[in-house]
C-alpha cells in the first residue's frame, strides 16, 4: 500500500484522532487493543480465554467470537446449499458495473458459501500468529480498524513492505490458495464486462491488467470504523506504473466506500459496497483516492451471520502485487 498512513496523518484526516489505549468506545476496529509491545504480547499470548468482546488479554481479536446463549446452528441441507449457488451462479457476470476507466465493481460475486470459508479462514489466520492487531502510529493515533497481513506485512508507520512485522517480529501467514482462483475469476469476467461496455476492440487486458497478488491486507471494521482518503501506492515502481489492480473482498455489513481523483470528499464519489462485492481498480484508475466513511449496522447477510457467528462489522480483504 498505501500512502494511508503518513499521508493520512500530514492532512487533518477526521479520521486519525488520538486513541488512548484499551480504549473499546474509541476504537473503530471493535474493541481496543492497546498497545502491542512484542514482550507484552508474547506474555499475554498462552494466557486469557476470550472475553466477551471476543478479544484475549494478549490483544487477540477474534471476528468471529464464540456463541454465548448455547443455541445451535444447523447448517442448511446441501440441497439448498447448491440452489442459493446456482442462483448466485446465474447472476454472476450480469451485475457488474465500470464504474470508470480500470475500475469495475462486480455486485454479490462473491458466493455465500465462499465468503463464509473467507470470513472462517480469515478468523483462523487472524487469531494466529501475524493476526488482526490495530495499527497506529508512533504518536499514539490508531486506525480505527483491526488489520491483518497476508505474504507481506505492511507497516502504516512507514508505509513500507517487508517480510516481518516490526512490533513483534512475526511473518504474516501466506495468502490461501482459494482467495487466487476467486480472484483469476474476478478479473476475467472484469475483462468481459469491459469488452461489452467498450465502443472499440481494445484489449481489456491494457485498461485493466491481470495480477499474481502477493499481498493481502484484511481490515476489519466494527460499526464505527472508518477509513480516510488515501492512495495505495506502496508498491513497487513496476506494479504501480503497469496499474497492477488493487482487488478488494467485501465481506459483512455494506459500507460506504468514496473514491476519486483528489484527497476531497466533497469531490468524491460514493458507492455502497456489499457483502460478495468484488471492487477492482487498477490501470487508469490505479491510484485514485479511496476511503470509507460508514459502515451500515445489521447490512450483513443473516446466513453468513448464522454459518460464521462473524461480529458486527465488516472484513475487507485487498490484495496487490508488490
Ligand atoms: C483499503 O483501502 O485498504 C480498504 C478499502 C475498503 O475497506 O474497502
Ligand atoms: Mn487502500
């Protein structure tokens, strides 16, 4: 990424205020985290059971906290399993939208069945070691998000990419096979939507290029989370002058997601995104201006809800190519 960190924090970002730790009614991720000084999470690390916000003394942040009231959820028969997928099947491909040049949004793509192994997998990785943390900055100002990296760690302190974390040293976990096919699939059909909108014979592949990511950011927004204006542009020189694509998974309740050319959010555009929504930006479109303002309380789909016990909120997934 990203530039979301020290850019945001040059401008008056209404979105980086000063946190104190441990502080849950501050905190957009879902629960403070505090501070996560390596000594300090290695020591709370084989200790506290979760508590009931879902989160350890270690500062473990469970997205998907374990029932409480012991009621069971039976996992709905295969038969109308494979009916909501073929449903879901047909309409993928028929609500895609350009929204501009190099950027696409494919509305529901995500199937219910595959965004629950997302939401499943991102808990298991995310309770792991290199899991969901709260990002800040040296000055004590969080993100009001949890975040977590996949193949390559990304520091919002010097908006730089490396291969460990430097607050406890952990690599973050590989990106899993499955969240590759989906995303192959997602810029093809981009490809073909782009084909149909053009007037012209271009090559989709030169408005919006195809990537190998090797990078995952996984944020995790709770009801009051929020995202400023910002660019990603941490990556390499080579990814970022071919306009590799930014490839973003949302999973949960909807939010609202403003992009456009300048830091100006008056000037920008909105757009909801929803649970199964694929956004791809990328080409022209590479390094626009993004952020999110809101998220929409009780948005998220009631079977995920069921089938993951995923917390209020909403996990973002965007992968790159460094
Ligand atoms: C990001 O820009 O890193 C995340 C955007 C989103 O949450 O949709
Ligand atoms: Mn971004």
């Amino acid at each position: 990424m990203d530039g979301r960190g020290r850019d945001r924090g040059r401008c008056s970002s209404p979105f980086k205020h000063p946190i104190p730790p441990n502080s849950p009614a501050a905190v957009g991720g879902g629960g403070g985290s505090g501070s996560n000084s390596s000594s300090d999470y290695k020591k709370k690390q084989n200790s506290s059971p979760p508590s009931d916000s879902g989160e350890t003394k270690l500062n473990i942040f469970d997205i998907c906290p374990p029932k409480q009231d012991g009621i069971v959820v039976l996992n709905p028969p295969l038969f109308a399993k494979n009916r909501e997928r073929r449903n879901e099947m047909k309409q993928r491909g028929e609500r895609g939208q350009v929204l501009r040049e190099g950027m696409v949004l494919l509305k529901g793509y995500i199937p219910l069945i595959d965004q629950v192994k997302i939401v499943k997998r991102c808990r298991d990785l995310g309770m792991g070691s290199g899991g969901f943390y709260q990002p800040g900055y040296g000055d004590g100002t969080k993100l009001h998000l949890k975040m977590m990296c996949l193949g390559k760690n990304w520091d919002p302190e010097t908006n730089q990419y490396s291969l460990q974390r430097p607050f406890d040293g952990a690599k973050p976990p590989h990106i899993p096979p499955d969240f590759h096919r989906l995303i192959q699939e997602a810029i093809r059909d981009s490809h073909a939507l782009i084909q149909q909108h053009s007037k012209t014979k271009t090559n989709p592949q030169l408005i919006l290029p195809s990537i190998s990511p090797d990078i995952c950011i996984v944020n995790f927004y709770s009801q009051d989370g929020q995202l400023g204006l910002h660019q990603d542009k941490d990556e390499s020189e080579q990814s970022l002058q071919q306009g590799l694509p930014v490839v973003s998974f949302s999973i949960g309740d909807s939010a609202d997601f403003l992009y456009g050319d300048d830091r100006d959010m008056d000037k920008a555009k909105k757009v909801v995104l929803e649970s199964g929504d694929v956004l791809i930006f990328g080409g022209k479109s590479r390094k626009i201006f993004h952020g999110v303002t809101a998220v929409h309380p009780t948005t998220a789909p009631n079977l995920l809800l069921k089938q993951t016990n995923l917390r209020p909120g909403r996990l973002n997934l965007t992968f790159r190519q460094y």
